[in-house]
C-alpha cells in the first residue's frame, strides 16, 4: 500500500528542525523510519510533511558523563547492542533483525511507544530519564510518565526526544529476557532486571515488564519482596506471582492474556537468575 501525499524537509541542523516543526504542527520527524514508514503505508498518520532528521550526527552519541549514560535519540539500535551499556545493549541486541537494527533509533522507538517495545522495559528498570527539546528550550521527563498510553507520549507538537539519560548502576547485574514466537518478532513478553548483590542476598533489584499492559510497568511490589532475601525457590515464586498480577496483556496473535501472564512469572524468575549468574 502507498502512503499517503506529504512533503519533505532535510534539515542542515537541529535547530532548523524545531523551527520547523513549530510552524508546521502536523509535521512528523523521520529517524529510522521503522515504525513511521509502515504507519503511514497503513495510512494510520497523515502528516503534511516528514522532516528527516536521521543525518543529524549531533543526536548520535553514546556518552558515560561522569556516573550518568546520555544517548542521543539518533543512535540506531546496532550501536546500542555493540556498546555494552548496562542492561541496554543486550535489550537492543534482541530488537528484530540487522537492517531493523541498523536502521531504528531509540528516540524514534520510545517516540512511537509501542507498548510492546523492548527498551522500555530496560528504560524503566534503570530510572531513565528522557530529554526533550523544542524552539523554546528543553525539560526532561522520566521515562515512566514519558510513555503515557499505547502510542501516546507526553510529547508536544513541536517537541523531540533529543536524548536519554539514566545512572551508571555500578556493582548491579543484568538480564533482559525476551519471549518471541520467532528470531526478530516483537516481544510476546520481555522482562528486565537489574540487581545488586551482597553476598547471597539480594540487596537491590529493579524489574521492567514489556508486552503485557499500555507501557512499561515497573512491578515494584515484586522488588520489594525480595529485597534483603536470598533468592530461592520460594522467594522467586511469590516475586514472579506479584510481577505477574501487576501484568495486563490483552490477547492476540501472539497469545491469550492467560499465557502472556504466566509467561511474566516465568520470565522474572528466569532474569532474576541469569543475572545472578553473570
Ligand atoms: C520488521 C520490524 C521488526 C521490528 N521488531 C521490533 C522489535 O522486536 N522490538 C522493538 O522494540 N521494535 C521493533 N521494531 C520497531 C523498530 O525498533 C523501530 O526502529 C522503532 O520502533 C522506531 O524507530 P525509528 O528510528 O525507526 O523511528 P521512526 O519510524 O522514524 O519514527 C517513529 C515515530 O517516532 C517519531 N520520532 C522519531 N524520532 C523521534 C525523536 N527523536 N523525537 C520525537 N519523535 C520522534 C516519528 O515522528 C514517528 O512518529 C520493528 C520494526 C520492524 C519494521
């Protein structure tokens, strides 16, 4: 199918960009053009112009400034996955095939919010924080209230992601498990974790779910009954039944929401373990 008629803009510059995108309301930024192109062959968006934006070298950057990560929203998921940043390159790793990963961006997939994305579930077990700009300056946002509903974030005309940002977690292991019917699909169910061990006790933990509700969802109940335990059978039983009430999946191709919910508990217990094992 033919999307429908827009016009196209190449910026030189970010700031050329936002001022277009300020005169231009309708207007939608091109990063990667993974999620955007098929949209609008969909015909579910009907911009009057696509302003390409994927060019601009100054939003592709992988940073560690002082204890803080700081990625520029143009860096495409392959230089994510080759980077071994905490938790995040492995998530990027799993995002579907090379030419998606070569192609998308991160700005470009926390923007589109699909709620069965990857780095979300990462995102919002490391706290990240997301940095948005526009012509009359910038603001940043955590992740958990930038992503607001299925396709929706809390972006304003005019506005892009121009980077993400979340703290070094030094001494914490990582996991990100992915459930998919096949090599390169999106997630049935994806899970991350990020922990801190002392000895054989759990001194931290924090879990982000994919797939299984409107955004991610940060099942904190869960953390918390594992916290300062060692983690056996049991405790990782009842932490995966309390990730698992927190998940709201609706059925689909993919699964029923009955399958997609046990598959939480299975997926928590299972990065709970391979990070431990790290
Ligand atoms: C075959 C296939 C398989 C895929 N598999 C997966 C998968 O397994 N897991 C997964 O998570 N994703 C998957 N994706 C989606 C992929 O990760 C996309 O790259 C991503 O969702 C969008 O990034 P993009 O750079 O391509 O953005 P685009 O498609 O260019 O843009 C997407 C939306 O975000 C907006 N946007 C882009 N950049 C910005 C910005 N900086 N600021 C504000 N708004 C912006 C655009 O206007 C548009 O509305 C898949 C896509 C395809 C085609």
């Amino acid at each position: 199918m033919y999307p429908p008629k827009f016009g196209y803009v190449i910026p030189d510059n970010i700031k050329e960009a936002l001022e277009f995108l300020e005169s231009h309301e309708d207007a939608k930024v091109l990063a990667g053009g993974h999620s955007l192109i098929p949209m609008l062959k969909l015909r579910l968006l009907r911009p009057s112009y696509l302003v390409e934006i994927r060019r601009l070298s100054d939003l592709s950057y992988i940073k560690l400034d002082g204890d803080t990560y700081k990625i520029g929203a143009l860096t495409t998921h392959y230089d994510i996955s080759k980077a071994k940043i905490p938790l995040l390159s492995e998530t990027a790793s799993k995002i579907g095939d090379p030419q998606v990963r070569n192609m998308g961006t991160i700005g470009g997939s926390i923007s589109h919010a699909d709620p069965a994305a990857d780095y979300p579930a990462a995102l919002i077990a490391l706290d990240a924080q997301v940095k948005i700009i526009s012509t009359k300056g910038e603001r940043v946002v955590p992740i958990s209230s930038f992503i607001k509903d299925i396709f929706t974030t809390d972006l304003n005309p005019g506005e892009i992601v121009s980077e993400i940002q979340f703290k070094n977690l030094k001494d914490y292991k990582f996991s990100y498990q992915k459930l998919e019917r096949r090599a390169g699909d999106f997630a049935i169910v994806g899970v991350a974790v990020a922990l801190k061990m002392s000895g054989d006790v759990i001194d931290d933990i924090r879990i982000g779910l994919t797939a299984v509700g409107n955004g991610p969802i940060r099942p904190t109940k869960a953390e918390e009954a594992i916290k300062g335990k060692r983690p056996t059978d049991d405790v990782l039983d009842q932490v995966g039944e309390i990730a698992m009430s927190y998940a709201n999946p609706k059925a689909d191709i993919r699964g029923s929401a009955e399958y997609k919910k046990k598959m939480v508990k299975v997926l928590t217990k299972r990065a709970i373990l391979t990070a431990i094992q790290r």
